[in-house]
C-alpha cells in the first residue's frame, strides 16, 4: 500500500516566539531553523519580516536549509488597498522566504467586530493576497484563523474565505483553532464536512493547547484528511502553547494506525535525535527541561512503582509503550542503590574508563558523585567533569599546577574622554613546578577576563591550552533567593574542533565559573597526555567556603 | 433533558505519588484530601494501605470528607490463597477506606509474564477480592491494568476480567491505559465494543500521557459511555503523568458539549477556585507552577501578539474560548517585540498610567521598547521596569540620584587560618543632592555584595528603601561565547509583601546586575512618591560601554 504524504509545518520561530517569556535573538533563529531542517520538517516558518528588527534581519538572507522550506508569516493585505501597494507585503516580498503563510480571518465575528470591514472586503483581501504572492513565484498559503468557531458561526463564509485561498493558486489553506477552545469531535465533524468540498491535499491544521488537546486535535483533522500539520518545538506558543511537534513526531512515526498509512520527512534515524533537539532548544532559552515530557522528558521512561519495575526487568514490553532507544531517550529505574551503582558504571564505560565493577573506588566515586548532586552538580550535560572526577578518584589525574589566589575587579567609572565605563580586570597566582605565575586578564565582563588572566601563563602547560576558547558560558539559579547556589556550565573548544563541558556550582557566580574553568583547562591536559609535574602538589579544586 | 451524572475519581495521592521528585508525607495527604473534597470530586484514592508507612498510617483514621469518597488502592488476592487469608487485602480491610479499588491484570501477556499464573486463576482472584470486600460492605471497584494492550490482544480475557468484577458486585471496572500509549481513536473504538456488554454507569476510564493525549483519551472515553473518571491534579503521575483533572474539569464544566450533557459533583462556583486549587498544590510540592498549563496558568489567558492584542480590547471573546474569571485565573497583556501600539496601550493602562493613545511619547515609547528588545531587554517578566521606562518617557520619574563609580572585587585566597576562601566586595559612589555618599558592601557573591552597597546609605532616600530586599535573581545568556550578552532578571520585595521585576541587559553580568538593582530601587522610590531632590541630575540608566 502507498503511504499518503503527511507535510510538517513548525513555527517555534514564529507562533513559538509568542511564549510569554521566550525571546528569540536573530542567531537563536538561525541555529533552531538548522535544527528544524536536521530534524526533516518540511516547512520553517521562521517569522514576520517587517514586523520587528529581529525578523527582518533573520529573512534579510536565506539561512541555508537543506530539506525545509524557508517560510514567512504575514498579514493579508490591508481592504481598500492592493496587493502591489501593500507596505507590509512589500516587505515580505523582500524577505528571502520561499513560501509565504498569511493568516487570514475566517469567523465572520471577527471581520466585523477586529477588522471592521465586509465580509466581501475580507474575501477579496485573500485573494489579491494570495495572487500576488503566486505571481511572484512564492509558494503561498493562508493560515484561517479562529476557523473552527467560524465555521460553527458561519460555514458558508468560514469555507468562502478558504476557497478564496484556493481558487488564486494557495497550496494550502490552514483551519487554525486560534483560540485553543475545540474539542477533538468538533474537529472531527468539522473536518470530514470541509473535506467535502476542498481536497485533503490542501489543508493544514493548527491547533492550540488551551484545553490541553492540542495534540489530539491535530490527530483527528489527520484522521479526518488534513494533509499539513502545524505544530512547535516543545509546544512552545502563546497562552498555553501549540500542538507540540516533539509529541506529534514519535506517534507518527512510531504508531502503527498512523506510521502505516503515513509517510513522513522525518525518518526512523532523524528521530533519535527528537530528545536531543528538545532539550537543544530548552539549553538554548535556559528553561528547564520538562522532566515528564511525554517521549523526551527525563522521566518519560522511569518506573517508580516497586511492582512496575519488577515486571519491567523481566520484559521491557510490559510497561513501555515504546522503546526509549527509539526517540534518542533513555530508561530509567528509580528504586535503589543498585541502580545508582551500574548507572556510573555504564558512565565510566561511556567516557572509555576500564574498572572492575567490584572495585571499592566505584562505590566512592559513587558516593562522591551523589554528595556532588546534592550540592547541586549535575554531570548530565558536564561530561569532561565527571570524567576528571573518575579518573581523580582513581588516582589518574596529576595536579599540574596550583592555583594559590585570584582576584576580580569590576569597575565603572567615567573613562579619560567622560563617558562611563565598566572595566573588568583578573589577577591570577600560579605555581607550576614551584615556579610562582602571575598574570593579568582583561574581558568584557569578571568571567572573560578570569579566562583570560588564568590561561595567559601556565608556565610549561602554556602550550598546551594555547588554542583552547570558551564557546559558551550559561548559567543557572538553583534555588531562588540571594543565597541561592548558582551552577555554571562552560563549553570549551580547541582548534581540532573537539569540544568539552564542564561545571561548577557556589553561591559565588565568580566561584562557580572558577571551578568550570580550571576543570575545562584541566580536562585538556589529561586529554592531551601533559607531562605530571615533578613535585607533587595538594588539589586544588575543593569548593572554598564563602564569606 | 435530564443530565447524566459523571463521577470523578481522583488519584493524586496514589498515582501521582509515582511521580519523579514527589512524596507526600501524611500531612500533605491530609491537606489534598480536603482541597479535593472541597472542589467537589467524587473519590479520593489515598494510597495503598500496608504498603508504606505514611500510607498506613494516613488509613489508620478517617480523614473527614464531606462529599467525597474515601477510597483505598490495592492489589488483588494473591492466586491460590481465600480473600479471608490474604494480608494484603487485610490491611486495607482494616483501614479507614470506604471504597476499595483494586488493581487487577486484564492483558493475557502479563499474567503469563508478570504473575506467571494462568488466565482461570486471574479471574479468580478478582472474583474472589470483589466478594470479599463487598461482604465487608465496602464498596469494590478494579483498575483493569493494561486493559487497552490487553483487549487488542485477548479481547475475550480482557472483558473476562472486568465481568468478574462487575458480576461479584463491584461497582466500577476501570479500564486503564497503564503505559499510555494508546491513542484517542482507539479509546472511541474500544469503549464502543465494551458497552455492548457492560454498562457505561458501571466503567470508568484512567489514561496516561505518555503520547500527550491523556485528556483527550479521558474525553474520548466518556463521549464512548464510561460514566467514571480517573485522573490526578495537575497530571502528577508516573513516567508523563496521568489524566490532568485540572483541565478536565473546566472543560467538563465550560463546554457545552459536555455540560449540556452530564452533570458532575463540582459547580461553577467550586470552578473557580481550581487555578487556586492547582498553585497550592505545586506551593506543597515546592515546585514552580506551570505558567502555560491550560486554564490555570499564568500564561493561560496572556497575549502577547499585538493584532491579538487589539482585537482582545474590543472583545475579549474574539481571542479567548472561555473567561478567565470562570476558573479564578486572570487576563494578561504582555509587553514584547512582537507588540503592537495597542499592547503598549493596554500595559500603560494596567500600570494606571492615564495617557492619550494619539500622544506622540507613545509612539517614541514603543520605539524604544523595540529597540530595547532588540538588544537584549525583556519586559514580560519585568513590569517594574517597564512602568518606569514608560514614566521616564512622560517625564514622570525624577533623578533622585547619580551613581558617579561603582567597583566589585572578588577575591580568593587563603584567610589567616589558612582556609581558602571567596570574599566578595562592592563600593558605591552616589550624590545625592550634591550630597556626595561612598558606601561598601560584603556579599556571597558580587552581585549580592553590589546590592548591599548600593542600598546602605542613600542619604535622604535611605528610609524608604530601608526594607527591601532581594527576593529572586535569574540570569539568562543570550547568545552563545564569551561577547554573550546577559540579561538579568531581579526580583523585589518590601515588608508589606508587595513584589517587583526589574531587568537588566550588558555583556558584564556585573552592569547588567546594576542596572536591575538600580531599577528596582528606583521603582520603589517612585511609588513611595519620593519627593525629587532640589537640583536636577543628568539621568544614569544609560547602559554604558563596555571594555
């Protein structure tokens, strides 16, 4: 049997900016839509050029997509007006988007009470949109919002205004439940009648999660024709977020009733990567992964209940729905001591470190390793500093060099031409081999220049760490409060292109990126096999106390 | 039309204690047994008595429901051992349960691979459990593990088991969807066959979100005739949760469809108090509530596009499917890049700032808000800041102060006990008044030591500031590398409980930090109705340059 083409439409960048709290920066565009294109969705909607400074300079050039779509958002044009003569679809015309997605309105309530024009007027502005568009040679589609209670309000007009779409050459006209109010048997039964007339080919489906059926709905205009689905990374969006694409994605692929009858751009290979693209976009807006994110989260595949896992370890069929391998996910079983023990053992075999699993220093690294989460570590995302810990532990990793004092300064003031300054400034103590270092940074803030000052001189590990940069610095609060612990991830990268991540955790922000800072260095050296140094000297990456 | 009635069952206290990060103790049990109780629902399902110690003992007295059912979980007899002699079923026996409901296997798989028992003495076992508690005048109901995997296996076995059930008395069979993998359409087709055989007043349903579809199973469910609902507050559950009684019941409540139809035992008036319902739930978890959970998050009824915006003033119905008074949850308009003339009206309106909407300095304000945003600002979470942007921009804030230098040092070293240690330290220059004040600070950190400086001597200002504090401080980096740009969001407080945010942005974590800080005193100066200092000062809210 030939599988029907389901098209996938994401616009994380574009209803997903709506997310109260989410702020997307032109660069955070360009890497989510590389992400999106890596993934296999057909279609990116990546914003509204014209409408704000951000999007206008993301579609000022084509970001490159490989399999997707490069899409913009717009408005219809303005009644009274034409097409040509549009300001707003002037400068969408002027985007290097390839498709064009206008939402237009389709509730007859809302032409008059928001629009306050005819409801002609409203058919008439789609389709000098939509022609307009189509002459110039831009794939075009109209997003018809708040369908569903317009086609309740108004059939005849809610359809008028996709035929409009349709007729002019749009290749899709999208039933938007703008308002997230529809239950999935509304869409059902709405869906089937619109189908009657407009062929299943050419309508899209975008669903809101304000009763939470987000997901089901989407489900059910497929089962009832639709052929595009909209939907977000992580159901970002406003109010309650869109039809979450990372749900969608898996069932589709995954479910027999619908991986059957289905074909999508995204294989069976691209979806092992899901969990690793959702957790992608939450590092990248610094959220909090949802840990009982349905196929992604953290807990997706955990077993808590003493008879659960009993039954799980005889066969995993018993109580997954699917195999977590599937989605790039992983099982977790939450009961004991034991699980902790082969879990950091599976660890030390993923960073290539060979230890009997009896050794009595497994279990004090274990031991090490819980205390360090407590304080707040986490080795999840940190896996250069949970390979120094390892092979600390087993007496591995020679201390090179002692770091016997630092001092940060940050200063504003008024510079010698008057203008108001802020200068940060790092002093660092060394001792390698007994010889003292001292060395002086300057940055654009009390971190930058801390890097700076500490890997100017190393003395003879100098030319080791010469062509290590700090890539990326993120930091988290972990619990509210000005006494709160701060975690600092830093992600380090040398001139081969390897990359490595370490953390640090204190109620100091400067301590904390002390900590990732020195274990980033000194993951280097281990990894490149620097010399120990002749004279033993004392650790020196003990958290201080603070004061 | 008379209504049918619908019943909740709500299983917070035993299915969502499986949830990863949550353990209840007994008091906790107590207190969400009343708020249930109190919102209306039919059966609270306690836990498992004799499983646990804080289950045993929450069982050992009654803890007082009004209206709802007090109702314990358990697991069936153990095969080839009488009712009358299984210790299991003699604890919950013994406890202060009114209702007992038993989780029995329906999927031939797992009686094979988990009990390793045949199919004939798993019918026996519930039999014999239904009987047993019935006599005991309790009121006996299943949990049909697995029910959905196992009637597409062994349809005939699976309704064997709930028959069992329902023919020894047992009020309820539930058919439960334990890994949460099935899909709504098959919910509709499966609950369709089995009440041809069993009446609908006798099945309740119990759905995982596993595919993100538990509600959307839960409602398929129902509109196939089961007339008991099972599902958790706020979803909690293993693995993705369960079915989210949070949603359900505004939904159950609010739509037509099924208001129309069924009656349940909460009323519009106990609606209202499920958003309060819901935050006190995540307050006793200690964990932060779900600003875009449906209905009741912070985010529910929030808009931040700006055609949303305007057409929302007009009509509130245009852009929301359901008020948000209904479920005692608010409407927000949010500030951000996307936002339209119209949303920056709304937001003055809401800081009571009386202004005409064809006043030029509303124009340059939204301007500015733009291409703050651009750079990195964030009004959504910081009010406080934009109130005062949107003073500034009227002319309405006076210079109270000039902060001419500020200068933070963080040290580590070793103190004279030889402990190695991070002290951190700030000094402020301020005039005020022509006044000029150098203050210092000690903190845990440099922002904190900042802030102490800053706050400690503001001459004439001091005692209104005198009993702030520092309540939250989140930073988030926005682009990735060392030239990242921070944006730190501050959280304030005053004795009287009133909270503020304010928002700061530079490449210096440090200035981004003092301009947050700055604000927040500003702001409280401000609605203190501070009196302005005698002569004018140049403004000092400019971000500077950094080097």
């Amino acid at each position: 049997m030939t599988k029907e083409r389901l098209y996938l439409f994401d616009t994380t960048l574009r209803d997903g900016a709506q997310t109260q709290g989410v702020d997307f920066s032109v660069e955070d565009k360009r890497l989510i839509a590389k992400l999106l294109d890596k993934l296999g969705v057909d279609y990116v909607e990546g914003g509204y050029p014209g409408a704000n400074p951000t999007d206008t300079n993301f579609f000022a050039e084509d970001p490159g997509l490989k399999h997707a779509v490069f899409t913009s958002f717009g408005m219809t044009k303005r009644a009274g007006r034409s097409a040509d003569n549009d300001p707003g679809l002037a400068a969408i015309f002027e985007s290097a988007a390839k498709a064009c997605c206008f939402v237009a309105k389709s509730w007859d309530f809302h032409v008059d009470v928001a629009l306050g024009i005819t409801k002609e007027e409203n058919i008439e502005t789609i389709a000098d949109t939509v022609r307009a568009t189509v002459e110039r040679g831009r794939e075009a589609m109209i997003d018809a919002e708040h369908f569903f209670d317009g086609y309740k309000a108004n059939p005849e007009f809610a359809m008028a205004c996709l035929k409009a779409a349709i007729d002019n050459g749009a290749r899709w006209a999208v039933l938007c439940d703008t308002n997230g109010g529809t239950l999935p048997h509304e869409i059902t039964r709405i869906v089937s009648e619109v189908v009657k007339e407009i062929p299943g080919e050419r309508l899209g489906i975008h669903c809101h999660n304000d009763t939470e059926n987000a997901v089901a709905n989407t489900l059910a205009a497929v089962n009832a024709g639709v052929r595009q689905i909209q939907g977000t990374l992580n159901g970002l969006g406003e109010r309650c977020g869109n039809a979450n694409m990372v749900s969608l994605i898996p069932t589709l692929l995954l479910k027999p009733e619908f991986a059957d009858r289905f074909e999508i751009g995204v294989s069976l290979d691209q979806l092992k990567e899901i969990t690793h693209v959702s957790r992608t976009l939450d590092e990248l807006l610094n959220r909090a992964p949802d840990r009982y994110a349905p196929y992604v989260g953290e807990s997706a595949f955990a077993s808590k209940a003493g008879i659960h896992v009993s039954a799980l370890l005889k066969d995993p069929a018993t109580y997954e729905h699917v195999p977590p391998e599937s989605v790039g996910n992983k099982r977790r079983v939450l009961i004991s001591d034991q699980s902790g023990r082969s879990n950091v053992l599976a660890q030390l075999e993923a960073a290539g470190i060979d230890v009997d699993a009896k050794d009595p220093r497994v279990q004090q690294l274990l031991d090490e390793v819980k205390e360090r989460e407590y304080l707040g570590y986490s080795y999840d995302g940190a896996e250069a500093s949970f390979e120094l810990l390892a092979r600390r532990a087993l007496g591995e990793v020679p201390d090179y060099f002692t770091v016997d004092s630092f001092r940060v300064l940050v200063e504003r003031r008024y510079n010698a031409v008057g203008k108001l300054v802020t200068v940060s400034e790092a002093t660092v103590k060394v001792r390698v081999e007994g010889q003292k270092l001292i060395s002086v940074g300057e940055g654009n803030g009390p971190i930058n220049a801390l890097d700076e000052a500490l890997r100017k001189d190393l003395g003879r590990y100098q030319s080791y760490i010469d062509e290590m940069r700090l890539v990326d610095f993120k930091v988290r609060i972990l619990t509210g409060g000005t006494e709160a612990v701060t975690r600092v991830l830093i992600e380090t990268a040398d001139k081969s292109g390897e990359r490595w991540f370490t953390v640090g955790v204190s109620p100091n922000i400067v301590d904390a990126s002390f900590q990732a800072l020195l274990d980033s260095i000194i993951y280097k050296l281990m990894r490149e096999n620097a010399p120990a140094p002749e004279t033993k000297r004392k650790p020196t990456l003990k958290a201080p106390a603070s004061s």
